[in-house]
C-alpha cells in the first residue's frame, strides 16, 4: 500500500487543527503510520522546499514554517496520496471547495495561499524523500 507524508503547518497547530486534520485522515480509512511534533530545522525545510527555491514566496514560506511547530504524519492507505490531496483542497484556501480541510478550516485573508494549514505529498517519489526529511529513522 500506499505512503504519504502530511504535516499540518503552524498555522494549524497554533490554531488547535491538529486532531481534526488526523480525524479527517483516519475516517477516510489511512493508517497512522508515524506521529511526530516538531519545530522544523532550516535544513529540513530547505530540503523539503527545494523545488520552490527561488520563488517569490519561498524565503517567507521558510520563516513561516520555522515559526512553530509543525505535526508531521506519515500515513498509509490504497490511493492516499491523490486521497489525501483532495482531502486537503486547492492550495489557495480562498478557492478549496468545501467539504475540503482547506476549504472548510482555511482563512480567506492575504497570507491564506502561504497558511493553508497542511502539506501532503504529490508523488511517490515526494512521499519518500519527505519520509526521508522528517522521519529519518524511517526514511
Ligand atoms: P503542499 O505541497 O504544501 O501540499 P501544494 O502542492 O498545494 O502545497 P505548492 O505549489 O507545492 O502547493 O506550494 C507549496 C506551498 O508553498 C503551498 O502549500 C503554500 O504554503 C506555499 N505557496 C505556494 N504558492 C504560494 C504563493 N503564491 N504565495 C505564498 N505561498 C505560496
């Protein structure tokens, strides 16, 4: 089966999202497979965020997900990468249909698109080289 690496963002923890993004998870039917909180290192984000580097966004990105703690979930299911994704909604919580986490839980304010409260992997190939970045013993 399938694993895919979710972390809710500060945002989500500082606003007490945790569990609901996990109750959401786990009612779809995923497993828990690993269960860490954490403040992110730079070099883990740097690492996490390679393929933004560059971007406008992506030193902000940085300091705001350096800002906190973050809950990193690894976790398993037939399909729970796209699962997970369309569980999340639309990066920009502005546009996340509801019935969505992003659209449901996600602010519409001016910093929604960089605070949108959980990442997943897109790819296998993301899911385990972020395994990698934030479960080592794992990885
Ligand atoms: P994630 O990979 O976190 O699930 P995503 O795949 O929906 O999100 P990406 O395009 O990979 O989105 O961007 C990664 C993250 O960078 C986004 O989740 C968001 O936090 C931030 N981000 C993306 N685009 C912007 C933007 N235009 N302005 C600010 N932040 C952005």
């Amino acid at each position: 089966t399938e694993r895919s690496l979710v972390l809710v963002k500060p945002d989500g923890y500082r606003r007490g999202l945790t569990g609901e993004v996990l109750r959401r998870v786990e009612a779809k039917g995923y497993t828990l497979v690993a269960l860490a909180v954490l403040t992110p290192s730079r070099e883990q984000l740097t690492t996490h965020y390679a393929e933004h580097e560059g971007k406008p966004f992506y030193e902000p990105l940085l300091e705001f997900m350096s800002s906190g703690p973050v809950t990193a979930a690894l976790i398993e299911g037939h399909g729970c990468i796209a699962g997970f994704r369309s569980l999340a909604g639309a990066t920009d919580p502005t546009a996340a249909a509801p019935g969505t986490i992003r659209g449901d839980l996600g602010r519409d304010w001016g910093l929604a698109v960089q605070q949108n409260i959980v990442h997943g992997s897109d790819s296998p190939e993301s899911a385990a080289r972020e395994t990698a970045i934030w479960f080592p013993t794992l990885g």
